[in-house]
C-alpha cells in the first residue's frame, strides 16, 4: 500500500509555509511574545486564515466552506506548528466540528458560515485538564439546558464569540458574553496562546441535538489529531533549524555536527520525527475514511507526537550551545509550544494505555485489530 498526500494537499501546504515565511515568521511571533496587552490574535494572520480558506477546510460546501477532510486540516496544523503561529485556529475548527458532526442543520446554517468566514472566532472545553481522554472527562454539568462548572485551560476564551462545552449528556453551545458565564485570563508559560478559566454558574446552553458519546469521542479524537499534527510540525522544525546551525557552529576547529555524539543523536531524532510524521498523517487519513482502527491510530499518533516532540525541543536547546538558552533565542518558541501541546487532549501515558486497551482488552479479530495488523504487514502503520 502506497500512501502520500495529493497534489492538492501539498499546494495547500506550500501555499501556508509560503504566507507564514513572507508575512508571519519568528519576528512577528515575537513581536506577540512580548507585547504584555496583546490579545494573542494578531488582525492580519486572523484575515488571511479567513481570506485563504483556513478557518473554512472543514465546513462543508453547502455552508460556504471548502468541504475537505480532517488531513488537509492537518497539513495545516503541522505547518502552524513549524511556525508556532498564534490564535485561536484549532477552537473555531474545533467548533466548526462539533457543529458539523452534532448540530442541527438550523445551528449549523446560522453558525457554520461565519466560522468558515472567520467573522466569528470559536473555543473549547471538551475535557478537564489531566483527565483520560473520553467523554467521561466532560468538563461542564447540565440540567434542563443550564450549565455549571470550572472549565479551566481553555483556549482563547477571552476572544471567542462562540463557546462548545462539553457536559456529562453531550456537547453545548454558549455564548462567553451571556449571563452566568466569567472569563478570567491565566497567565501562559507558552504565549503563542492566551489561556483562561471560564465559570459557569447558570449559563444557558444550547444542546448539539447529535452530541451521543460516539460523536463526542470522534470529537476528541479529531483534536487529538490535530494537535499531533501540530507536535510533529515543531518536532521537524526542532530538527532542520538544529541541523542547520550545527553545520556552521564550530568548535575545535571542526563544525560540531560532524562530531559522532551529536551526529547520532541527531540521526535518531530524524527517524523518530519520520516515524511520529507518518503516524500523524495516517491518524487524519483514519478519520477520513472512517477506518475501524481510527481510534487506535489517534492514540499511537498523539503518543508518537508528544514524546518526539519534546525529546527535539530539549535537544534543539542542548544542541544550540549557550544561545539556546536565552530569551533572544528562538529556540523557547518550540520548546513552550511543545510542552504546552504534550498534555492536550491526553498526554503519551494516556494514549498509550488507550492503545493497550484497543489492542489487548479486545478480540484479536476485531476490526481495528485486524486492520493495524494489514496496514503493518503492509508497511504503513
């Protein structure tokens, strides 16, 4: 079995490395860093994400969107990751696909074509924080439509106009300005995000009518994705810009990166990145499909991503010398982005007991079995 991206999802990823190497590169992301009253949402990389179809990838045709699948949003992903680009992309695509997979058709008529627009900007609480990754971890009650809870760690909640909570009976539409809703600004090691803790104390919400635990746990399992795709963006980005600068970083009159203790390592890395790649891209083709073992290649993607995501930021500091330690360095970008991303949507543990639970609580000739053990005879998985 041959497996590659199309024609037109490598135009889709030239076309976002192109724009974030002209318009959004490490000076702006910096720019963001350090400015103590910005939003976290820079105005032009918002317009172009709306402009250039970024915000609409998900959202089908029929609500002014483009109608692709869950890969080509992670073509996306991996890119934002290498460019550790700001915003709230992932919660107003997240939002678009709770909508998408369990709203109705007027919420999705009167919500989806503003999302795909950028008109309207979306964040999360699928899960509590630390929590295994399941709707069991919803982190909201309900009662007759009212929602209580402390949803905390939340994505550019400050920011959204559209909230999708996630309680013990489904998922939730809420709007952040109605009554019984509080947002309150955390402070975030990593500020290529603005992070916050939202209360609600008898706030209204409207129930996505199709939000079954399936949905849900499709749900998580779709961000699950992306965030791998966006760990393994950093994880190769990590490597090339180490590579590069060890070709030319010289000690003992030699170029550090020919000296075998670095070179290896290095070389180790590539593979583990190579193979976290891989898996992050079948992960999104899973869910495309609707394959039996999409479940399965979820957890071994966000698992493979967040371990080889922080074994090349911690080397990309080691490697750079003294400089890589430094605020004057890009270096921390990677590294906080990383370390920030690790734990969303269920940490390496997590999905690793996941994946021994898929494997070795069921029958050895269940589909999602059967179909890891074709795809690895075959030399995908």
């Amino acid at each position: 079995m041959h497996f590659q991206l199309t024609d037109e999802q490598r135009a889709l990823r030239d076309a976002a490395r192109s724009y974030l190497r002209d318009r959004f590169g490490p000076r702006q992301v910096r720019a963001l860093y350090e400015d103590p009253d910005s939003d976290g949402v820079p105005a032009p990389l918002w317009q172009a994400l709306g402009e250039q179809g970024w915000l609409a990838v998900l959202v089908p045709e029929e609500h002014d969107g483009i109608g692709l699948g869950l890969l080509d949003a992670a073509v996306l992903a991996r890119e934002f990751g290498a460019g550790t680009v700001p915003g709230p992309w992932l919660g107003t695509i997240l939002v678009g696909e709770a909508l998408r997979l369990a709203g109705s058709p007027e919420q999705q008529a009167t919500h989806l074509p503003d999302l795909a627009a950028g008109g309207v900007r979306g964040a999360v609480a699928l899960l509590r924080p630390g929590w295994f990754p399941s709707p069991a971890g919803a982190p909201a009650s309900a009662r007759d439509g009212v929602l209580s809870g402390r949803l905390d760690l939340v994505d550019y909640p400050s920011t959204a106009d559209l909230l999708v909570v996630a309680a013990q009976d489904g998922l939730y539409l809420v709007d952040p300005a109605a009554a019984g809703v509080t947002v309150s600004p955390v402070d975030a090691l990593d500020r290529t995000t603005r992070l916050g803790t939202v209360l609600l104390d008898g706030a209204r919400g409207e129930k996505l009518p199709g939000s079954t635990p399936a949905v849900v746990q499709d749900l998580l399992d779709r961000a699950a994705v992306l965030v791998a795709n966006d760990l393994v963006g950093i994880a190769r980005k990590a490597v090339t810009d180490t590579v590069e600068y060890d070709k030319t970083r010289v000690q003992f009159g030699r170029p550090v990166g020919s000296f075998q203790a670095l070179k290896h390592s290095l070389a180790d890395l590539h593979i583990g990145v190579t193979f976290a790649e891989h898996a992050a891209t079948y992960s999104a083709h899973a869910a495309d499909v609707d394959a039996p073992d999409r479940q399965l290649a979820a957890s071994i993607a966000k698992s493979k991503a967040a371990d080889v995501s922080r074994d090349a930021t911690g080397a990309m500091i080691q490697f750079h010398g003294g400089i890589g330690y430094t605020w004057e360095h890009d270096t921390h970008f990677y590294f906080k982005r990383s370390k920030r991303l690790e734990a969303a949507y269920g940490d390496a543990a997590q999905h690793r007991e996941r994946v021994a639970r898929l494997l070795v609580d069921q029958a050895p000739d269940s589909p999602a079995v059967s179909a890891v053990g074709s795809e690895m005879s075959a030399g995908v998985a």
